[in-house]
C-alpha cells in the first residue's frame, strides 16, 4: 500500500467510527486506524 490508499483508508475507517452504533464496534474501527496511522508514521 503506497501512502495515499493508507491515508484514504484510514479517513475512511475515522468517518465509519463517527457513525458507528456500539462501543465494541467504534472501538475496533480505532484500533485498525491506530494501526494505519502508525503505518503512515513508520513509512514517512
């Protein structure tokens, strides 16, 4: 993945958690952005 899919994905991720109904469910899409973000950290 080159740095502008991981950014996209990850807005993306963020936008889902915003809409998100449950705890669990919200929790979970932030810890997969938490692990793009350190991927676009890492590579840049």
């Amino acid at each position: 993945m080159n740095h502008r899919e991981i950014t996209k994905k990850y807005s993306e991720l963020l936008n889902r958690a915003e809409v998100a109904n449950g705890r669990k469910e919200v929790v979970g899409l932030l810890k997969k952005a938490a692990k793009l973000k350190s991927q676009i950290e890492i590579n840049y």
